[in-house]
C-alpha cells in the first residue's frame, strides 16, 4: 500500500489539524492545566469536545458505538496531539483501553464503550512494574477467590491512573514472573476497594500514578479474555500504543521541526537571517528528511496491523525505535538552533523536548525497540 493518506483520512487529518491547533494549542492546554497544577493534568472539557467529533471512538466498533476505523486513523489524530503538545487521554483511553475491551465480552463493552465515546470517560492501563518497561516479567498476582479473583501487587506509571474511571491490569493468575503463560487481563474499576495510587507528575506535567492492589476483589466478570491466555491480547494492546506512541512522536518532531523553521526565519545575526546560513539550512534539511522516513515507518506499521500481518510486529518496532531517534534529533536540534532562548519556559520549544522524554520511555524506549527487532529478525 502507498505510504500515504487516502482522501478520507486526508479530510480527518484536516479536521484533526485544525481541531487541534484552535482548541489543543500550547497556551490553551498544556500550559493553562500544568501552571494550575491540575490534577488530571488535561481539560475534560477538551475531550469531550474529541468526543464530538467521533475522535474518542475511532477504534470502537460500529455495533458498540464508535467510528470502526483503524490505526491508521488514530494515528493521525495522535500526530496532530504531539505537534500541538494537547494533554489529553486519548492515547491510554481510545486506544490502548479500546483495544483491549474489542476483546471483552459484551456485558464488559457495554458497561465501559458508551462512556469513552461520549468523551464522559477515561481509562488507564496498568502494565508495567519497575523503571523501565519489561512486559516479559508480570509479577502482580490475581489468585483464584470464590467466583472470582483477589488481586494484589503494584503497577508503575500508570498514565492517568488517578483520573480513570477504570483500569485495566496485566497480572499473573499462574506460572513464573517472567513465563509467557499465565497472563489474565483484568477490568478493575476506579472505586474498587483495596486499590490505592500515589500520584506523579511526569517531566512533560502530564499525570500518572504508582498503583497498589492490596487483595482487590473482583468478580469472575472482570475478566478480559481467556484466563491464563491474556498474553496475545496482551500483545495486541502494545502493538496498538506503540505504534500509537510512534504517531504522537512524529508530531512533536514535525512541531518541533516546524517551529525552529520558523525562527530560522525570523532571528537576525550579523545582519543577516539565520536561515540564511548554509550550515544551519543542511541541519534543516537533514532534519525533513529524517521525519519524513519516521512518517513512512509508522504509517507502514498501521497498515500492517489494520491488515492484521504478521509482519505488523516486527514493523511496530521498526517504527518505535525510528521515531523515538528522530524525535530526539528533532528537539535537540530545536533547541540548539534557539540559542540560549531555547532552554527558558518563556518559548515553547523546550516543551517539545519534555514531551519527547516521556513518549520514549512510554512501552520501551529506542533501546528496547532496537533490540526486539534484532531479535524478531533472527538476530
């Protein structure tokens, strides 16, 4: 398939642009919610506001209410969230937890789906359980209780923990910490007793939660596929944020990429414009190209999971891996061709760098990537 937007989805990226960069700008959002120290760290207002778009609904099915688009789709919603930097749930709520409920059974779907299309809920998903991201090891336990489980352990970084309306949680109901096996995923809601979380603020001032579960009971309902065989829905859902992250990526580079043209357009040095110097037009031009080639990788990667490849795994990586690098050129080259102005909160640019940070590390940095392409590859 073309590496390239068909005319539908050229008409939502539009409306998503445009969206975006009225009522999803910088001043309007992330500055407005983090200067109030918010503790959502986003506007609901806002979101329901993507709800009335269909935004929050783009990977719901039609029967349950929403657009039944693919990710192809939500990444150019997520493009245009990373270039204006909008704080918001669309990422965990819309795509991360909406994949993971087209799993669920009915009663699940309509207790939850209704709620996320109409932008009057927000949910989180809690995977990890250290530092860094290793979803090969799952710790947290779910032991069998009457008709249901007893759920105990802690999750790390549960973006938006504190604000959902329910969490879905990885924990092992059988085996080892680190075997394949074993995994149940679970729909555990927000009033749930036993459950606690101590909330962090992030270096892009967005809001997540170190989550414990202190014996959580929840009925045999609660449960999101098959017990002991969570690991390919598991799978299915980090392929859906990863390559959701990989969108959102790109658009801070292009945000970034697009403001430091601008100023190159603007700054005056030795009487002359900036962008005139062919030094810094060779790092511009350089710097287009790598985001065009990320673009290519990530689109390539949503093609392949709509088409439901196989392929679609290997490329996902592929695509993480390449965005989180030129993202980090993209902000670093942003700053540096600011000049000392770029390291003041008074410019936006050194918002863009923060934002970069946290997406890295959001389900494996480049690190991570690189290496589970080695290994996909046969290396």
């Amino acid at each position: 398939m073309p590496l390239y937007h068909n005319e539908d989805q050229a008409m939502l990226a539009e409306t998503a642009s445009q969206f975006m960069a009225e009522e999803g700008s910088i001043a309007k959002q992330l500055r407005h919610w983090r200067d109030r120290d918010c503790k959502d760290g986003f506007g609901h207002a806002l979101w329901k506001e993507m709800a009335e778009l269909g935004f929050t609904g783009i990977l719901v099915s039609e029967e349950d209410g929403g657009l039944g688009m693919g990710h192809v789709e939500a990444g150019i919603v997520l493009e245009e969230i990373g270039r204006n930097l909008t704080p918001s749930p669309f990422l965990t709520s819309s795509v991360l937890a909406a994949t993971a409920l087209s799993e669920a059974s009915d009663e699940l779907r309509g207790r939850y789906l209704p709620g996320l299309v109409a932008g009057e809920s927000v949910f989180a998903v809690a995977i990890d359980e250290g530092a860094k991201h290793r979803p090969e090891r799952i710790a947290c336990k779910a032991e069998k209780s009457g008709n249901g489980f007893k759920l105990s352990g802690k999750k790390d970084f549960v973006v938006q923990g504190a604000s959902s309306d329910m969490i879905i949680v990885a924990a092992r109901t059988s085996g080892s910490d680190t075997d394949e096996d074993g995994i149940t995923l679970f729909a555990v809601p927000m009033d749930a007793a036993g459950m606690s979380h101590d909330a962090v603020r992030l270096v892009d001032s967005s809001m997540a939660t170190h989550t414990t579960f202190d014996n959580v009971e929840l009925d045999g309902d609660a449960v999101i596929g098959e017990v002991d065989g969570g690991r390919e829905v598991l799978n299915k859902i980090l392929n859906a944020g990863r390559v959701g992250s990989a969108a959102e990526g790109v658009g801070v580079a292009r945000g970034a990429m697009d403001m430091t043209v601008d100023y190159l357009k603007q700054r005056k040095q030795f009487g002359k414009l900036i962008g005139e110097f062919q030094a810094l037009q060779h790092r511009a031009a350089h710097l287009y190209s790598e985001v065009e080639i990320a673009r290519a990788a990530v689109i390539k990667a949503q093609q392949l999971l709509d088409g439901g490849s196989e392929k679609a795994d290997l490329m996902v990586s592929v695509a993480k891996a390449k965005v989180a690098k030129t993202a980090g050129l993209a902000v670093r080259e942003g700053v540096q061709m600011h000049g000392g102005i770029g390291m003041t909160d008074e410019y936006d640019i050194g918002l863009y760098m923060k934002r970069d940070r946290a997406l890295q590390e959001f389900l494996g940095d480049a690190y991570y990537h690189t290496n589970r392409v080695a290994e996909l590859s046969g290396y």
